[in-house]
C-alpha cells in the first residue's frame, strides 16, 4: 500500500457503508496476520460456552486499561487504536478459519455454533476510547467496548495485543524525546534489531508517533509516509583498497553548468590543503586511503546527500579530515555536505573535537556555515545514554537509536488487561486480595480536569449516569480504594476522554481516524501541557486518577456486596 494511500485510508472512519452488512469501509490491519484467528484458544471455548448457555447475545461492556506506568516513569503514551478500529472493521471470519475451529475444538461442540460464527461481525459493537496519541495514566480505560458478550469476548486478545507494544514503543519513544530536547533530530534504526518483522514496522510507526523524526525501516515508510534516513555502513568503507578503483570520476555542478572530469583528483587537492594548513598542523597526518575513496565513490553516487561514516578506522587522524576534502571539493560545485556520522568511541569529546574541527576549517579557507554541519550519533544508545551526554557536554544534532527503543529493553511489556465491567446493565466487579488488580466496575465517563496554569490536574471517573464535572465548580475527586486520599479539585477547563470511534451499523456520530501525523502531533502537545515534574526521569511526582465520590461509594458497596464473608468456628 502506497504511504498516501495509506493515509487516505487512516481517514475513513466516516466512510460510505461497504458491502459487509452496511458497515463503514475501512482498509484492514496493517499486518494481515490480524485476523479473528489471533487470539487465545480460550476466546473460542467461552464463546461456546456463551452460546450453549444462551448468554452469547447479553450486552456486555468490557474496559480496556493498565495498571502501572512503564519504565519507571508517570505516564504512557496511547497507541494502536486505529488498528484495532481496522480489525473490528473487516472482522469476519472465513470459511477455511471456520473449518480449522471444527478441528480445533472439542467433537461435542455442535454444527449450529459454527453457523454462529459464520454470521457474525461488529455491527453490534461499539468502541468508545482515549484519542491516540494522547499521555494517559493507569485505571483509567483506554477504550470501552460494548456488544454481544461472545462477539466482545472474541476481541479481547486482538485488542490488547495491538495496543500493548504499540503503547510501550510509543512510551519509550517520548521518554528519549523528552531526555533528547525538542532541538535533536531521533532517527530510528532498530529493525534489524525488533521481534521479527511486525516489531519492526509497528517499532517505526509508534516511534513516529513518540516523537522520532525519521526511520531507516524503508517498508514503513512506504506504508505510513514516515521519512526514510541512512547512509552506508562500515562494509561500503571497507570495501575500497584506493582511490584508483574509482572508475567514473566525473560530475557536474549543481546547477549542470560546469562538469569536474576528475573529482578524485579535487578530492586530493583539498585534503593536501588540510594537511598543510597552519590552524590545522599536527592534528592528523597520512589519512586512510581506502575509507577517502569509499566517501569520494558516495559522494559521487549522491552529491546532493552526502554524509559519511567516519569511524572506521580513526574519527580525529583520517575520518573527520577525508570527509571535510570531499565535502569541500563537493561545495566547489554548489554542493552541501549532509554531515557525519559517529558510531563508536566517546561520542561527547569526538562530537565537540567534530564541531572544532569544522569551525576552524570555515575560519581558514572562509566557508561560510561549514562549522554548523551536522554530527549523528549511534552505537546503542538509550535514555540514559542520552541523559549522560546531555550532563556532560555535546555537539550532536541527531541521535540514531535502534536495539533499546524498539526491543522496549528497559520493559518487556506494558500489561494491559480486558476487563469485564458490566453486563446487561448490571455492573460487575473482579476481586482480588491484591487490591491494584481490584476492577473498578459498570460503565464509566472520564474527564480530564485542568487547573489555572493550564496544566492537568487530576483524571476523574464518574458513573454513566451522573452530571458531568463543570467549569469552577467545586468537585470532591477520591482514590479508588484508599479513603483516606481524596481532595477537591476546582477545574478551569474539563475534557472529556472517551470518544466513539465505531459505532458499528447505528447512527451515532463517530470520530475520525487521523492521519498518523496529527496523532504524531496529538503526542506532541499532550507531553508540553504536561507539568515538566511528572515527566522526569527520574523521581517523577505520581499524577493523580480519582473517581467520583458517588462512584467510590458505589465501588466499595459492591464489593462489600460481592466479597464472601468468612465463618470461623
């Protein structure tokens, strides 16, 4: 799929109905793995079960959230809601699927529960969720997610699967933006790196969506429109013995008007310049000869995007001085260098001795702007990495991450659970002697409630039902289940946080999908309305997640209600 195809598609949430039972037309997943096969045996036993028991059409309302924010942190970044609106958008399943179920399954399950599922689709089901993109805390739903209770029982796995990697990478992707500065291009090279090929592409777009400027992963740019950045490797570098390989050594100028039959030698010229100049005396001496045809071979293959790896065999005595003659000789044709690239050693002192090195050329041959060329680091880098060049001094402009942002290697997963909260409109509970796996239940509204300065204050949940919080007005919000925290919250600005975003074949207005780039841009501005102490690194102050005061009575008579009570004798 075309990256503008692909986005056109993001886009028709609000689409003309399809032939699939009136339903909007969406493209499906991404991955067409994501089919209703992907999902845990047990999805199919229930719904079996459901069925014989003649429960399979009651109404149930499941919440999708997380308990505890990844990475040490106070925040997460929501991800994967347009894949899952794809998914239950084309859910269907086919008749070759319906015959490996009959294999799959126990003999005694009866003809009619195939039939069953040969008919059924999400037209029944509708989905209520937090914008993509958006920073979001635990307890609070993600999505909400209403229908027939076999049909919602069949989502679950889907669901939580595409949004747990998708939030986690998105996560880690705004905590390197964060650390990095909003001045630092990141560059995602992880795919050789991610779990397989879907870990890769999902890696590139919800790194995309965290913040990171651009991917080396070529397929998702063509399928989400990211930009694509690279260069060569070590092996290009390597691979030249001398200049005298180079065969064509012609190129014109930028403009076509003038053609150099001999770039080589130009190439030569300049580094013989830097050998003998004054400013430049004793800092480096003979250069590599193969790794000065390698860069002047690329730089002919592309005069207009020329940046080199200069660490291949010495950064300071034969890298930084070759790349500057090419670069040099290039600017003699109208041509801008792109820069370099460091991928070993002290990435702080060489970028710093780098960026001097650069200045002092533009101060003795009086080129303008050749001190300000851009300097990429990357050899495994990670959050803490950054946070220690940023302690120590720098001049990288643009950090390539790979292995740590798209591995999520500081957490293997974010832990979201499905949760049933209500059924035919009777609220449901899940108890637990550990109370943080305790469920808050029946359906719920969300708000976000903003102070004075603008910033969030606290996220409140409230019974359907109930009037929601207004503008100055006082508001008593309580912790779930600890009594004794609880605080009253004036707000001067209330959003409200679940939205539909599928309403199946009703009428109900729903939002649109956007393009991945204002769900780029939706991330963006959630991290700057955010106080700057609840996304610190490190010690990051808890932001607070309440229920109403009607809810936390009802919470705690439900459970009174539900718990067994003990006899002792």
């Amino acid at each position: 799929m075309a990256a503008a195809a692909a986005a056109a598609a993001a886009v028709t949430a609000n689409g003309g109905p399809s032939a699939n039972g009136g339903l909007p037309s969406i493209d499906g997943p991404t991955n067409p793995m994501v089919t209703p096969l992907l999902t845990d045996l047990y999805q199919f036993t229930m719904a079996y079960a459901y069925w014989k028991a003649g429960k399979h059409q009651d109404r149930a309302v499941f919440d999708l959230f997380f308990r505890k924010n990844p990475f040490g942190g106070e925040y997460t970044i929501f991800g994967g809601l347009e894949e899952c609106i794809r998914f239950i958008a084309n859910f269907k399943l086919r008749e070759d699927e319906i015959s490996f179920l009959r294999t799959t399954l126990p003999s005694t399950c009866e003809d009619a529960f195939f039939d069953y599922l040969r008919g059924i689709d999400c037209s029944d089901v509708e989905v209520y969720a937090i914008s993509e993109g958006s920073v979001v805390f635990p307890k609070i739903p993600l999505m909400r997610v209403e229908g027939p209770t076999a049909v919602v029982q069949l989502l679950e796995t889907p669901f939580v699967n595409l949004v747990n990697y998708a939030s986690l990478v998105a996560t880690n992707a705004a905590r390197h933006r964060f650390v990095a500065g909003r001045s630092k291009n990141l560059l995602e090279f992880g795919l050789r790196r991610a779990q397989g090929p879907d870990g890769g592409v999902s890696a590139s777009r919800y790194s995309y969506v965290g913040g990171f400027d651009a991917t080396s992963n070529v397929a998702a740019g063509r399928i989400f429109g990211i930009p694509l950045r690279g260069t060569h490797s070590h092996a290009f570098v390597s691979s030249f013995m001398s200049p005298d390989e180079i065969i064509d050594k012609t190129i014109c100028s930028c403009d076509g008007s003038v053609t150099c039959e001999d770039f080589v030698s130009r190439v030569q010229s300049w580094l013989n310049k830097l050998q003998w100049a004054e400013s430049l005396r004793g800092i480096f001496g003979e250069t590599n000869q193969s790794e000065l045809a390698a860069f002047t071979s690329y730089a002919l293959a592309f005069p207009t995007n020329f940046l080199a790896l200069v660490d291949t065999y010495d950064v300071m005595r034969s890298g930084i001085p070759n790349f500057c003659a090419v670069a040099l000789a290039l600017r003699d044709l109208g041509y801008k260098a792109a820069g370099i690239r460091l991928d070993s050693g002290d990435l702080a002192y060489l970028s710093i001795e780098a960026r001097k090195f650069f200045y002092t050329i533009e101060k003795e041959f009086g080129v303008t702007g050749f001190g300000k060329m851009t300097i990429t680091a990357s050899n495994d880098l990670n959050e803490e990495t950054l946070d220690a060049l940023n302690k120590q001094g720098h001049e990288v402009d643009a950090f390539g991450i790979g292995t740590y942002l798209v591995t999520c290697y500081a957490q293997a997963a974010l832990g979201c659970v499905f949760k049933l909260v209500e059924i035919n409109g009777q609220p449901r509970m899940k108890l637990s002697e550990d109370v943080s796996k305790v469920s808050i239940p029946c359906k719920k509204r969300c708000y976000r409630l903003y102070g004075r300065e603008g910033y969030p204050l606290v996220d409140i949940m409230s019974g359907e039902n109930e009037p929601p919080p207004k503008v100055a007005e006082r508001i008593l919000c309580r912790h779930p289940f600890n009594e004794s925290k609880r605080a009253y919250v004036v707000p001067q600005r209330v959003e409200e946080l679940l939205k539909c975003y599928w309403a199946g074949g009703s009428d109900k207005v729903r939002e649109v999908l956007p393009p991945l780039k204002e769900i780029r841009d939706r991330c963006r501005q959630q991290m700057d309305q955010m106080r700057s102490d609840h996304m610190r690194r490190l010690n990051p102050t808890p932001y607070k997640v309440s229920v109403s005061a009607k809810l936390y009575d009802f919470i705690h008579f439900l459970w009174l209600n539900e718990a067994p009570v003990g006899e002792l004798q």
